[in-house]
C-alpha cells in the first residue's frame, strides 16, 4: 500500500504543474461536454500552439478526432499555424501537408487580417482557441475581433474557448486606445493592459458594438480560473505564443519592456534570448542602474544588476525580476527605465531617437495614442505619465463589469 501511495504522489509530481488541480481550459469542458455545441457542424479553428487542453494535447488534433464534429479548415494568425514565423512577417495561405486541411492566413499578403467570404464558404462555426498575451499591442485580439466581424456578416456562429489572461484579470494599465490611432496593433477601445480574458473581451467587442454587425458568439468558459490569477498560479504548463514570448512570465516581461523597445537606443534582451526580460547598453553602469530603478519601490518587481557579452560588447544594465506579478506596474515599469536612464547617463533615449531620424508611428500605435509621446518630449516625469492613465482606467474598469465571467 505504501508502494501505491508513494507512486501516486510521483505521479502527481510529474504531471504539468501539478495537473490535478489545473484550471479546465475552455477546450477541456468543450471536451467534457461531448463537443455538444459543435455535432454536426462544419467547423474552421483558428489556432497555434498554444492552442492545447490542460494535458497539452492539440485542439486541433481533439477536433480532428471528435465523433460528429467535421473540422474543415484552419486559420492562422500572425507567427503562423506552428508559432515560429517572426513578428511582423506575413503568411500565405496553404494546404498543410501534414494535415491535410487549407490553412487560410489571417496575417496574409496584401494586408489580409480578416476572414473573406471565400475562405468561410461552408462553415457552420468558427472556433478561437489561441492564447494571448493580456496586452493590446499583441495582435491576436485584432484577428479575434475581426474574426468575429467577418462571421457576422457570413452569418455563422463564433466560438471562443476561452484562456487565462496571463497577468491576471485583476490588472488594468495604460491609456485607453484613442480611436485615431487605432492599428492591428491596437484595435479595440482598451487600456494597454486590459484585464479580460479573450472570451470576456469578445462578449465586449459584441456588446460595446466595435464591430459594424453582431455576430452570434459563444463563449466556453474556464473552470477553475480567478481573476487574482497570474499564469504561474494556474497550474498550466505556457507553450510559447510566439518567438520572442517563450515563458509564462514572458508575458509580463513584455508589457513592460516593449514600449521601451519601440524607443529603442538599448538592448532588451531579443538578441541574447532573454527576450524583454533586461535593459542593458555598453555605456550603462549595471550597479548604479540597478540602485537607480530599485530606489523608486516598485511593487512586486526587483531590478538585478546584469551583463553579458553580446557581438563584442560587454552589455551592462538589469535583468526584471517579479517577485509579486500580480501586483507588479508592468506597464510603468518602461518609463522608470526611460527616467532613470536619463537620471543617471544625461542620455534622453525619446530626444536620441527623434534626432537620428525616428518614426514614431508605430511607438504611437502601440501607445494607442500620441499623449505619451508628446509628455515624454516635454519632459514629464515618470510618475506623472502613470498618473494620467488613472481617469481612463477607472472608466474602463466600470465599462468592462457586465461582460466579465469570472
């Protein structure tokens, strides 16, 4: 009897996270209901390789495999059906010889981001299941959205098995989209940092009416699953939703870095494979850097000296660590860099782009709005730039409320 015990608890060891306490994906209760809402229908599945239950097994392929369910065709979204195709790089339809089903590209040539007519001839239901990343500038919630538009006006049932936001339900950071600089790399009226999940933000595209006709939508919701959660309190194992997003932390990493990144004049760590998870430069000194950023008590976030040599440089500056995620200011955290930089080199990283010739455009997509730029040029303090998000978080925090789930 000892024997057996001690084998099941290795067993629950060796499951992913601790398997037999996991969130239930929305694929596993579609799974547990018999695929019920799915019989007899033709359906199409917009997926990656994230898209998986909680044992890791495909969507695709229980789709595939499910009595009275005919899968049909296949949908990519930007990074390509298999997730290794980099950012910004479009796809070509195609028939996957593995498969054996087309794969229609929603990241296509001739800036195809939405389903057509022709590719969702014949369909009964298009099915989401592909994990985002909880940040507005990732452009999976464009082809979600969009996706819906296009099975509006097909007239044909949308399904989204929902996922966890990977930092949380709780958080909301950012400016709010300001329609004027609306892009695929944002898209919807949300704060950078948004807090739904892509179910609950699907219900918000319908009901706040940002697509021209409603669709029919169902969402499968998650068992399991609390707002208060960030990924690593799931219980789920992260499959990488994109190159340069390979962790479960990854996330968290790159809402506060990327806006950095968009500056540029400093490395954050894609090329050295710690991708937006350290700021470093040859001119940085890591100590003082870190001392800098550690000064101002960011909560939930810790900033360790770092440096690495990277194509004949030594690279120095700090690697983020979260000891609180979900707590953490993510998105504030890449104007501290940005001050303390400044602070501390007498380098104003936003002035050093503008002089050598910069585009701003896509800083000011990815911003949803010019107001950040512009602060930054008259040299607004970090804190300030923070402040000025709270009017618009708070209205969204109420505008959101009726179409959570969780």
């Amino acid at each position: 009897m000892i024997s057996v015990v001690r084998w099941l608890v290795v067993v629950g060891l060796l499951l992913p996270w601790g398997l037999q306490g996991a969130v239930r994906l929305g694929t596993d209760v579609l799974a547990d209901s018999g695929f019920s809402i799915l019989a007899g229908k033709r359906i199409g599945l917009i997926t990656n390789p994230s898209g998986v239950n909680r044992r890791l097994q495909p969507t695709l392929e229980i789709l595939r495999k499910a009595r009275g369910v005919r899968l049909v065709a296949l949908f990519s979204a930007e990074h390509g059906l298999y997730g290794n195709v980099p950012a910004g790089q479009e796809i070509r339809s195609h028939v996957d010889n593995r498969i054996g089903l087309p794969v229609y590209s929603l990241y296509g040539p001739g800036r195809v981001r939405k389903p057509t007519a022709s590719m969702l001839k014949g369909l009964d239901a298009l099915v989401y299941d592909i994990q985002d990343t909880g940040c507005r500038s990732y452009t999976f919630i464009s082809t979600l959205g969009l996706a819906m538009e296009a099975c509006a006006d097909a007239g044909i049932e949308f399904v989204v098995l929902d996922r966890p936001n990977p930092l949380g339900g709780e958080r909301v950071e950012g400016p709010v989209l300001d329609p004027r600089f609306r892009s695929f790399v944002g898209q919807w009226e949300i704060p950078y940092v948004y807090g739904l999940t892509c179910g609950e933000l699907a219900r918000l595209i319908k009901g706040e009416r940002w697509i021209a006709k409603p669709c029919r939508l169902t969402v499968v919701r998650m068992q399991g699953w609390r707002r208060d959660m960030a990924w690593r309190d799931t219980g789920l194992r992260w499959i990488p939703t994109s190159p340069h997003i390979p962790r479960g932390d990854s996330p968290l990493h790159y809402v506060s870095t990327g806006l950095l990144g968009s500056v540029g004049g400093v490395n954050i760590g894609l090329g050295f494979k710690m991708p937006f998870e350290c700021v470093t430069a040859p001119w940085l000194d890591a100590s003082r850097f870190s001392q800098q950023l550690n000064r101002y008590g960011l909560k939930g976030v810790k900033f360790e000296p770092f440096s690495i040599a990277y194509n004949g440089n030594q690279q120095k500056g700090v690697r983020i660590r979260f000891n609180d995620p979900a707590h953490a200011p993510l998105a504030a955290i890449n104007f501290y860099l940005l001050e303390a930089t400044q602070r501390l080199t007498g380098r104003d990283l936003c002035a050093e782009a503008v002089k050598a010739g910069k585009s701003f455009d896509l800083f000011d997509k990815v911003c949803g709005t010019d107001a950040t730029r512009r602060a930054l040029a008259a040299g607004k303090s970090a804190t300030s730039i923070v402040a000025s998000w709270k009017p618009g978080e708070e209205a969204f925090l109420k505008r959101r409320q009726k179409y959570l789930l969780y």
